[in-house]
C-alpha cells in the first residue's frame, strides 16, 4: 500500500468556515482577541494589522512527500512561516518509516522547540512521541492523520472526508436533478482505508436525496496515476453509459481521464476529489468530461503554522471571542467548479 494514502484521517470535528481559504484567511489573524482587526488576511498572507510579537520556534515533521498532496503540505507550511519575522521553522526531512519520524521529533523536542507541528506517517504508531512531546511542554498541533488520543495533541487540524462524499454527491445529484433513471459510478481510493469509506458513506448519503438517481458500479483504486487509468478502463468497459462519475482523488483522475480519452468517451460528467492544479485547469478550460472536483485543501498545512504561531504567542484567533485556539478544527470540502475556479487555483497543488 504507498504510504501517501493513509494521508488522510476521518476524524470529523468542529466545521470551521465556508472554504478553506475562509479558513486559512481567518487563522491568518491569530492574534489577542482586543486586537482591533477587521478584517481576514488573503489566503497566503498574514493579517495586513499583525505585528511583530513573541519569537516563536516551530517545529515541523511530516511523512514523505512522495505524493502531490503531500509536497503541496511542506511547501505551504514552509511559505506560511516566511510570512511571519517572529517565527523559526524547523523542519525535518520527512519519512514513511515510523522509527525514522519518531527519532525526527524527538530530535525536535531535544531542540527545545516552542511548539511542535506534526503530520504522522501512521497517527496510531506515533501517539506515544506526541504524549513526549506535550508532557515536555511542547503543545502539539496534529495535522490530518489523527493520534490515538487528545492527550497527545493540544489541537488537531485536518479535512472532511465524509464531507467530501457529500458535497460531491449533492453536486452530481443536482446536476442530474431533472433526468429519469440517472446513473452514477464511483472510482474510490484504498478500500482498506477508513478515509475511503468515509467519502463513500457520504456520497451514498447525499444520494439518497435525488430518488431520480442510481449508483450503477464502484471501482476501487490506489490514489496513482497508474491504478486510476487501470480501474477507469474497466468501469468504462463494464459500464457502456452513466451519466456522472465521481473520482476520490486528483492524482488518480489524471489516469482516469487518460483512460476516458483513450475510450473516446464524453458522455458523462466528472467530478475529481482533493483539489489538484490540473484538475483545477481542466475545470477552468472546461472542454471535457471534467466539471468539479471537491477539495481536500493542503491549505491546512499554512493554517497549522498559524495556530502553532499563536500557541507560542498565549493568543486566541482574531474574529472569536475565546482567548485560546479551539481544540479542533475540519475544513470545509468546498465545491469548486468553473464558478469559482479562479479563486481556488493558486490552492492547487502539483
């Protein structure tokens, strides 16, 4: 199984925002609750109000970016913390191997660092160097991939999968609205995966709203290039009409549409999954099979840096009135289709 599937979780918390980027702009502001902005930073940028405070030391340790998903989150937290003069990243190699990024953090804690961010390789296989971490003084920001308990993370930020289900099947069941006996067919990640079933269910569930519309067949793939173009060829091949295909990733659609175009196929709609820039500029040309694709934003990484920034600092998020970062934040899985693509495209990763 490639390490980068298990990249996502399917823990569903607190739903903060309207999108990720309303997310990320308004984590931008971490800052004293008296503060006096008024208004959220762009998505890359922090709050055009914030000033200088407390130097803080992150440190960052993720698993291996062999995936676009996963490259695209070490490039936004290092970005986000260059925003940032009062804020020292240290950031580790990154690796699949459990062993490998538990000795990274550690070597993190011995640092002393102020606050640490961490996106485990396996959440359950590295609580244990969270609990260190947080019995050492070092509050933990969990990115995604959830640790086994609460006690090892002071806050965990991460995506929805269950929402992505749903929101992807509301938008196909609204697109097919006024059609009699419309097909669906659905190209999945790993069934293994916990965050695999999760987009199922929900897309299942958003289904079960349009009477009109069928779930025809269901293919599983690896979230690869190759297992996407795979899979795709033999639902194309069992399946000579449907009207909508909702595909879970972006990595694996660029070998499902591979696989479309080699059939010769354009009668159908396409919905992608997570928010990749080729999907989003397929989107935007809008000259084939590919209408949307719901996001599971990498964004999240630049939020953590922000969160982690304000735990350091003793601040509350501008724009609530706690005077503490919540315990728990799930982005949004917003839809984005050729409406709004041009807000979203500089989210997309590579």
């Amino acid at each position: 199984m490639p390490e980068h599937t298990s990249r996502f979780t399917s823990r569903r918390g607190l739903l903060f925002g309207t999108a990720a980027v309303g997310a990320g702009a308004l984590l931008a502001g971490c800052t004293s609750n008296d503060s006096g902005d008024d208004e959220p930073a762009a998505n890359d940028q922090p709050a055009a109000a914030e000033s200088s405070g407390k130097p803080v030391t992150i440190g960052f340790a993720g698993p291996q970016a062999d995936h676009g998903w996963l490259n695209a989150i070490n490039d936004n937290a290092k970005n986000r913390a260059k925003k940032y003069s009062d804020v020292t990243l240290e950031i580790t190699e990154g690796s699949n191997d459990t062993a490998q990024q538990i000795g990274q953090i550690e070597t993190l804690i011995n640092k002393k660092v102020d606050v640490l961010v961490v996106l485990p390789a396996d959440g359950k296989a590295l609580t244990q160097v969270g609990l260190k971490a947080m019995r050492a003084g070092i509050p933990v920001v969990n990115l995604d991939r959830i640790f086994n308990t609460p006690q090892a993370y002071r806050c965990w930020i991460g995506g929805d999968n269950y929402g992505m289900g749903l929101n992807a099947g509301h938008y196909i069941g609204e697109k097919l609205k006024g059609k009699s006996n419309a097909k669906v067919i659905e190209l999945a990640g790993l069934d293994n995966l916990e965050l695999t079933k999760q987009r199922t269910k929900g897309f299942d569930d958003a289904l079960k709203n349009y009477p009109n519309v069928r779930k025809v067949a269901r293919q599983a793939a690896e979230f690869t290039v190759e297992s996407g173009q795979a899979k795709m060829a033999q639902l194309l091949q069992a399946q000579s009409s449907f009207d909508a295909l909702w595909n879970h990733d972006d990595d694996q659609g660029v070998g499902a549409l591979r696989a479309i175009d080699q059939a010769g196929r354009d009668d159908f709609l396409m919905v992608g999954g997570a928010g990749a820039l080729s999907a989003f500029q397929a989107i935007k040309q809008d000259n084939g099979v590919l209408k949307a694709t719901v996001l599971y934003p990498p964004t999240m990484a630049a939020s953590a840096i922000d969160l982690a920034r304000a735990l350091g600092q003793s601040k509350g998020i501008s724009g609530l009135s706690e005077f503490e970062i919540p315990a728990s934040l799930t982005l949004y899985s917003a839809v984005v289709d050729k409406t709004n693509v041009d807000q979203y495209m500089s989210t997309g990763f590579k």
